[in-house]
C-alpha cells in the first residue's frame, strides 16, 4: 500500500509544538489501523531551511510550488508570528486549492486568521483562539463561530492555539488514524495522564 501524503507546511517562526502531537502520532505506526498509510512531508515557500519558533532549523521536503493535490491526504497549516502580517498567502493559495478539491485543511492559531482574511471561514463552524480574534481579520464568519478547543466542518480543521490536542485528535478522527477506542485511550493518556485505556491497548497487541 502506497502511502499518501500530509503536508505539514513549514515556515520562520512557526509554533512547534501546535502540531507536535498530530504530527508525532501519524509518524508512529503503533495502534495504527493502517500502518504506514499515511506520511508526514513538510513543505516550505522554497527549500531553504526555516527556524522554529522554538529554534529548530528545519529543511522542508518539498516546496508549496511542487506539491500535488491528487497525492495529499492533509494540509496541516501551524500557528507562527507571520500570518497577521499577510505572509505566507501561498500556504493560503494552496489551502483554497485544496478545500476545493476536497482535501482536508487543518490550521491553528494564527493559521485560522488567515483562513479567515481569505474569506474560507465564512460559511462554515470553526474556532480559533478566541472570536474577536478572528473579528479583527474583517471576515463575515462569526455566526460560525464555535467556542470550543477544536472542530471540523467541510472538511476543514480549526483549532485554538491552547489546543494542540484537541487540534491532533480532530486529525487523527478526520484521517481515521486509529480506531475509536484507540483514539480515546491516546487523548486519556495525554490529557488526564490516564493510561488505563492505554495499557489496555498495549496488553491486547502483545
């Protein structure tokens, strides 16, 4: 089975650890309904090196330019410090492409307002780090507005920035990454530190 392909796009400044947990768990097959289904490729405006907001200097895999909706399963789009500044619309271009076509889009934090200033948050449920936020980017969206940490609706992901995992669980559900009992155990261990369901998990594929 071929594996198709999540495009984490990649950038200076971008929040590292908003898409650490979804990014972490589609790498790892472990529990995994389909093993290997899926792989993360991290897509840059050009191959030069970016840096994290945490430091980390990355080289994308590709480019926004060389990517191919036909192959793509996901466009998970980070927070960062740049998208209030009108940066990175060829992440937004390609975001738009993809809804189209009816390829998933995830954004987070800073990502949603700029979904929002494109006008792709006008019509359907989502959230962000707050409404007035999201208000400041002029959009005709707010009768959409969820106040909760993630949703999904027409395909699209949005998150707030204190919910990198809810955001990740909202993935994993959208990519059918695991089964529902896999799912809960994985959200019980990370956000209560309750790893019973986990353990459950573990014993059963010994």
């Amino acid at each position: 089975m071929s594996s198709r392909n999540v495009f984490l796009f990649v950038f200076d400044t971008m929040a590292d650890w908003e898409t650490s947990f979804a990014v972490a768990g589609i790498h790892n097959p472990r529990y995994q309904q389909h093993p290997g289904r899926y792989r993360i490729v991290t897509v840059g405006a050009t191959r030069k090196h970016i840096t994290t907001m945490g430091g980390l200097r990355v080289i994308p895999d590709t480019t926004l330019s060389e990517i191919d909706s036909n192959d793509a399963a996901m466009l998970i789009l980070p927070g960062g410090e740049t998208w209030e500044s009108h940066s990175n619309m060829a992440a937004i271009d390609i975001a738009r492409v993809f809804f189209i076509e009816g390829v998933p889009v995830a954004a987070i934090c800073g990502a949603t307002f700029a979904l929002a200033r494109a006008g792709m948050l006008d019509d359907f449920h989502h959230t962000s780090n707050c409404s007035d936020y999201l208000l400041a980017s002029g959009y005709r969206g707010e009768k959409f507005y969820c106040d909760v940490p993630a949703v999904t609706d027409e395909g699209v992901i949005t998150a707030s920035g204190l919910a990198p995992l809810e955001f990740a669980r909202e993935i994993f559900k959208t990519l059918d990454l695991y089964t529902p009992s896999a799912l809960e155990a994985w959200y019980s261990l990370y956000k209560f530190g309750n790893a019973t369901r986990y353990q459950e998990l573990a014993n059963c594929a010994a």
